[in-house]
C-alpha cells in the first residue's frame, strides 16, 4: 500500500525493549505526546517491580511483549529453563492486563540480547508458534553486542 502518493515509504514499528522501570511513564507520556503507539518488551521481573509503571504504559495505549523472566542468555540454558522463562513472563503479562482489564490481543516474544538459544534454537522456535506468539520480524536489529541470532 502507498501510504504518501508518489513514495514507496515502509510502515515501521517502534519497540522499546526492558520494561518496565522507573522512567516507563516519562517515556510512555513523551509517546504519547508524539501519537506514537510502541510494543514494549517486558522483563517479567521488572515488570513485578515497577508493576505500576507497566500498568500506565498498557493502560496509555502500549502494547507488551515477553522479553522473558530474568532477561538471561537463552544459550546458557537448557530448554525446559528457557521455557520457564517464557512462561513465568507470560504469567506476569497476564496478570498486568487483567489488572488494567484489557484483553491480551497481540503476543509477540522477543530473545534477550537476540540470542535464540544456541543448541535449543530450533526447538524454542517451534515451541513458541505452538504457543501461538506473534512473530515479529526482528531480523534487520542491530544488537547492543551484536549477539547475532544464536
Ligand atoms: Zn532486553
């Protein structure tokens, strides 16, 4: 689709990765004030810390996405712990919408440091589409490290 007649302009999309912290609701405001909408992607146990912080951002129109637990290397771990990452994420996600009483609609995941998880790489990957989380396209990411795709 053309969005501005005569330029072939792409969509993009905004994502803001280790929520939630002490600054989540300047920036969600500063968002806000620009009519930007962004996925932020939640450190489950910071998102346990700064809990309110992460309700402002979901309940100011953000979107969040699980950015796992403890925000480790999933290439340390095995695959049942990197699974409990996940999930322990997912529950804290959950409980954070239900508390701002908005329904989960969009459940994207994205890799700590960009790494996939080394030797479990292949069987994380089809763990999360059985789980049904978005895909999002996170292939064009320059990581801090670049830790590249492990
Ligand atoms: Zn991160």
């Amino acid at each position: 689709m053309q969005l501005v007649r005569g330029y072939d302009l792409k969509t993009a999309i905004l994502t803001i990765d280790d929520i939630a912290s002490e600054n989540t609701p300047a920036i969600v405001d500063h968002l806000n004030e620009k009519g930007i909408q962004a996925i932020m992607f939640a450190w489950g146990e910071r998102t346990e810390r700064y809990f309110d912080n992460a309700l402002y951002a979901i309940s100011h129109g953000m979107i969040a996405g699980n950015h796992s637990y403890s925000h480790p290397f999933f290439s340390k771990l095995t695959f049942e712990e990197c699974r409990a990452e996940i999930e322990r994420c997912e529950e804290v996600l959950d409980r954070l919408y239900a508390s701002a009483g908005e329904e989960r609609r969009y459940r994207p995941f994205r890799f700590p440091y960009g790494d996939k998880g080394g030797a479990n790489k292949a069987a994380l990957q089809m763990y999360l589409q059985e789980r049904g989380f978005d895909k999002l396209d996170d292939t064009l990411i320059c990581y801090r490290n670049t830790y590249d795709n492990r």
